[in-house]
C-alpha cells in the first residue's frame, strides 16, 4: 500500500506572524517548521505501516526551498521517501492553486491512501483535504479523530458539526486526522541519521504538466484588499486577590450589566 | 434582484441560530433563497420566511443523511446551476467548508472562509473579513472569479427578522458516485443540554488546567449558570478528560466570539487565544500574575479560582436578590 502524507511548513504559531505588503504571509520574518496538526498525519501513517506489510510511506510538501525542512523533520519520524514540489510561479497561489499542484504529484507518485492534517496552522482554511479528493475524484474521510484502514476501507469517528459520526469509505481516499487522533512520535537521533539519506526528490511545475498561468497570484480566485493589525487589546485592571476578589470581579460585571 | 443562496444547518427542521445570521447577511446582497436538505421542511419554513427566505429549495432525499458531506454538493451545485445566484452562504463548521471548498471547485468560483462579516463593495460585489494569525489581524478580501461561495462565522451579526412568505420548491438531484462513497454508520447527535451552545451564547465561561479535575468543573458550571453562559475548557483540561471535546475553545476546538470570555486557571496560549481573542470583554482569574492570558484581560484577578469564583457567584446572587 503506498501511503501520501500531505505536509506544510508553515511560520510558527508561537511567534508573531505578519503579512507582507501584498497580503501575503510574510515567510522571511519568523522562524518556519512542519506544521503541528500535520504531525499527527504523520503519526497515523507510521502506525499504519508498522501495523501491516509492504506499506510504503511518502511525504509531499509544496512550498519554497526551505520546506525541505518539514519534509526532514518527517523522514526523521520514520517513512521512506520524499517529494518537494517548488517552483517560483506557484507562490501567492490560493488553496486551488495549491491543490492543483498536490494532486499532480500525488497522482504522478501513486497512491492508495492519502493522509492530511485537519488545517495548516497558517492559511487553516481546512479545505485543502476535500479539494484533493475532489481533484482526484476519490472519497474525502475528513476530520477523524479515531482511525481505521483495514482490507481496504478507512472507518473512522468524526466530530461533525453537530453531531459525533462513524464514518466508513473505501481506498484510494482521501483522510484528514485532528490533533485526538494520537500523540505523534519525536523523532530519534536514530531517526534524524536516517532521514538524512532517504531519498527526497525536488520537482517543478513542468514535471507534472501544469502551467504557470495555472497556479501563482494571477490564478487566485480571491483578492486580499486589506489586512491590518488589530489594535492590541488594552491591557485592563489587575487586581490581587486579598479576600474579595470575586466581589470586585461581580462589582466590574455588574457595572459591564453581564451580571 | 440576485438570489443568495444559503444552506441551511438543522437537525430534523430545527434550524441553528448561525444560518438566521446567514440569512440576514444575504439580505445585504440580494434576496435570499434557502437550500433545505433532508427532513424537517415542516418545521423549517416558517422560520427561514420569518428571517427573509423568500424560496426555500427542498432535497428531501436519504442520500443526504446516509452518507458524507457530498450528497450536499451535488444538491447546491444542480441547484446554483439553475438559479444563477450571485452569492452562495454556508455556515463555517467542518462539514459547511467541505462542501464550500468542493462546490467552488466546481462551479469554478472563488472561495473565502471563516468570514466574520461581509459588507457590499462598490461593484455590488461581495467584501469578506476574516480574522487571521490568531486573530492578531483582520483581512478584507474580494472573490475575483464566478460566484462568490463564502463560509461564516457564528456570531458575525445578530440575526433581524425580515418576515416573508416563501415558496417552497422541492428538487430531485441526480448523486454522483463519490458523492455515495463514504457511508455515516452512525451519528449521535451531540447533546444540547440546558445551557447555550458554545459559539451562539453571549457569555462564556472557561476552566483550564488550574481547575485540577473534572468534579471541580462543576464550579464552573456554577459560575456559568449565574450568568446564563456556555461553558468552555482549554485543550489542556480537554486532554485531560475533565470536560467534553465539543467544549474546547481555540484553534483546534471552537471560536468563540461572545460579549463576555471568562478565563478560569487558563494561561492564554497562542492557540487558545486562537478561538476567544476577539471576544468584546475578556474578564480572567489566575495565580500567576505573569500569565498571558492577563494581556488581553479588561478585568484580571490574580488569585485562587477556588476562592474567587465561589465568592464570584454568591456575590451575583446576593445583589440579584
Ligand atoms: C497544534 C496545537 C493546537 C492546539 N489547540 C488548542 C486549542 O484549541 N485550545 C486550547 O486551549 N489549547 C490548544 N493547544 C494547547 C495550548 O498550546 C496549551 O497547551 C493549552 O491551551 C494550555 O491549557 P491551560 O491554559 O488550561 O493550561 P496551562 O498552560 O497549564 O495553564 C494553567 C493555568 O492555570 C493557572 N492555575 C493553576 N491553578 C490555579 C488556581 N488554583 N487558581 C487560578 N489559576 C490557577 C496557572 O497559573 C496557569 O496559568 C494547542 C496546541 C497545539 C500544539
Ligand atoms: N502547501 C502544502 N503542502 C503540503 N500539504 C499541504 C499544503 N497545504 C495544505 N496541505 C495539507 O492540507 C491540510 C489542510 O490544509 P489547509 O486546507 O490549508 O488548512 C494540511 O494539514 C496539509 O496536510
């Protein structure tokens, strides 16, 4: 079984992210890594291979040349291979765009069964495991916090919008796992050794047949106008408790009328 | 006038506040149409009219219940097919972005997500706003290709009334095979209870790793009840197994945006800031003076939430009576 986990290096979370004057998130100023929720993709994949036989794991990242490291921090996790699709036309490219670049490779790759995690941490639109599947015309199994591949079908539990779902489809698929799905690994000294020789391979747009026009800034079905900072919110009155402080807490939402 | 079409979230034709709040965003754009699937049409139409639905679109078909998310795909695409409309709303949850993403793709439309409010641009067109970076920043964007299909935040405007009679209209819809490919084997409806849902309650009240086990919750549930609100927890009190997942405020939870957030014995994390930050009043209660979460408080009361908010509560009650 060949397994295609969907990876994102993305501007760390904890610190403090900017867009660029275009509206773009600006990539030069902070620190990037392998997004968080993509690590529990990760995770399920190696304990899918490690529960069978002859399962093939694969990571795939679209990003500039610096998103090799999230496909390294992978590989030291555990796994067999790499592919780094980068080419200068496809920045600025929305989810579309984005999709349209994995699907061609996940397509030119192979694949059974391919993994993502619930939202990047950056864009977190959440949309890019469904388009997948809608571009390779196979059933999306979104969400899933409880996962099962067995003789292939992926059965899953789902926290839908309004209710808690058991859901099950059959490979290929498309599956996208939330950060219940399972603790991920660290990756061992052994394992970062490892990945150091695994073999990573970099493709640009013209390997999978896609045009620049296709995807970039000029394909964007969406135009940013504005983006601002919001005003950082004052900081308000600290009080030490000194026996009445929950009485101050009720008097400041009294006046407020929340109470 | 343009049709809006708007999907509506329901169970068996109870509607959810978030779609009278798409509804009264629609009217800014057009008239707005409803998309009703499955069961519970009965139910369902008076209030869609009483917000301003002037046509409700009936798919009363079990492919809709029986499997994922994709029935719903088909169905709006047939119907936007027909009516041309020059918006399509959905709500923001897992399932009202999936088919978003799918049906833009299809339609070859633009897509914008999360919005928190949508206003009219000078070509009549619409303009988003989305909260982005742990809502540190607020974006406005525009959709440039096909129809705008646009998912909304709960709570983005209070839902206003606009009452109308609709015509009903029920749609066959022709399913594709993906559409049939992942079967619901269940589904457990998430149980309501008595106080408000977390993303439509106008006050929250959150407990995190300083409330140091699932019996202490009930405080919290104390402090909630005295003010009519919803009751949240952090990942870490989640993880832990004190409070239920679907009560998790922040990035991989719930965003919350309520006139009120009160933060018990929760630090303020970047990812938990994630889903309150843009709460109106943000009130917090914890030992550690230095604790972020008191950054963003109007209000901060450094101390022990087993001291505070017993004596919060009793003091509400005591000036009630
Ligand atoms: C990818 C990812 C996604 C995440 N998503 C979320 C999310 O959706 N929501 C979320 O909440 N977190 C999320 N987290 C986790 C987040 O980073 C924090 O770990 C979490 O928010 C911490 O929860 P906490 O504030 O309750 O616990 P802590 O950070 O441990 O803080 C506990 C606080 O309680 C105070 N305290 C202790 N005892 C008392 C007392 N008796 N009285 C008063 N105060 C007391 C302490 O001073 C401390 O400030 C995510 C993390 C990652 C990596
Ligand atoms: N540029 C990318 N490269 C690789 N995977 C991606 C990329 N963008 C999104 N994904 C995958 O899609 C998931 C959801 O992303 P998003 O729709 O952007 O929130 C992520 O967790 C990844 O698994």
């Amino acid at each position: 079984m060949k397994i295609v986990v969907c990876v994102k290096h993305v501007p760390d979370a904890t610190a403090d992210r900017t867009f660029t004057e275009d509206g773009t998130t600006d990539r030069a100023s902070v620190d990037s890594l392998l997004s968080e929720l993509d690590e529990y993709a990760v995770e399920q994949a190696l304990r899918i291979a490690e529960s069978g036989s002859d399962v093939q794991v694969s990571y795939l990242t679209v990003g500039p040349d610096d998103a090799k490291d999230a496909l390294r921090k992978a590989l030291a996790m555990g796994g067999d291979s790499a592919l780094h699709v980068a080419d200068e036309d496809i920045e600025g490219s929305d989810v579309f765009a984005t999709s349209l670049v994995l699907a061609r490779a996940i397509e030119r790759h192979g694949f059974d069964l391919v993994l993502c995690g619930m939202a990047s941490t950056d864009g977190g639109s959440a949309v890019v495991p469904a388009l997948l599947a809608e571009r390779l015309g196979v059933p999306a199994v979104t969400h899933i916090e409880e996962l099962t591949v067995e003789d292939g079908t992926v059965t899953g539990r789902r926290e839908g919008d309004s209710a808690t779902e058991r859901v099950q489809g059959t490979l290929p698929a498309v599956v996208s796992v939330t950060d219940r799905s399972g603790d991920a690994r660290y990756p061992s000294f052994k394992g970062i050794m490892a990945a150091k020789k695994k073999p990573l391979e970099t493709l640009g747009l013209a390997d999978l047949g896609i045009d620049a026009g296709q995807v970039g800034r000029t394909a964007a079905r969406s135009a940013v106008d504005t983006a601002t900072r919001r005003p950082p919110r004052t900081k308000g009155e600290l009080v030490s408790d000194d026996g009445t402080g929950g009485v101050g807490l009720a008097a400041f939402l009294t006046a407020k009328k929340f109470a | 006038m343009a049709e809006i079409l708007v999907l509506v979230d329901h169970t068996a034709g109870v509607v959810r506040k978030p779609t009278l709040e798409l509804l009264t965003l629609a009217r800014r754009l057009g008239e707005p149409t409803a998309v009703l699937l499955g069961p519970g049409a009965d139910t369902a139409t008076e209030v869609l009219g009483r917000f301003g639905a002037h046509k409700v679109y009936l798919v009363d078909a079990p492919e809709v219940e029986e499997f994922l998310v994709t029935p719903a795909v088909d169905a709006l695409a047939q119907i936007a097919e027909g009516t041309a409309p020059a918006a399509i709303l959905l709500p923001s949850g897992p399932d009202g972005k999936e088919i978003a993403a799918r049906l833009a793709l299809r339609l070859g439309s633009g897509l914008v997500t999360d919005a928190v409010d949508i206003t009219v641009g000078a070509d009549g067109r619409p303009v988003t706003e989305q909260s982005a970076f742990a809502a540190t920043y607020r974006v406005t964007a525009q959709i440039t290709r096909g129809t705008p299909v646009i998912t909304v935040k709960p709570n983005a405007v209070a839902p206003e009334p606009s009452p109308v009679t609709p015509e009903l209209e029920k749609r066959d819809i022709t399913f594709g095979p993906v559409s049939t490919a992942v079967r619901v084997l269940s589904r457990t409806p998430r149980e309501r209870g008595d106080r408000p849902e977390l993303t439509e309650a106008d006050i929250v009240v959150s407990g995190g790793r300083g409330v140091n086990g699932a019996e202490n919750f009930a405080l919290i549930e104390r402090v909630a009840d005295t003010l009519g609100a919803a009751v949240g927890a952090s990942r870490a009190a989640v993880d832990a197994g004190w409070y239920p997942h679907s009560h998790q405020v922040g990035q991989t939870g719930t965003q919350v945006s309520p006139q009120l957030y009160l933060a018990a014995g929760i630090s303020g994390a970047i990812q938990h800031r994630a889903g309150m930050q843009t709460s109106k009043t943000i009130v917090a209660v914890n030992k550690d003076a230095d604790a972020p979460i008191f950054e963003l408080a109007d209000y901060g009361v450094v101390g022990d939430l087993f001291q505070v908010l017993p004596q919060l509560a009793e003091e509400i009650e005591r000036r009630r009576s």
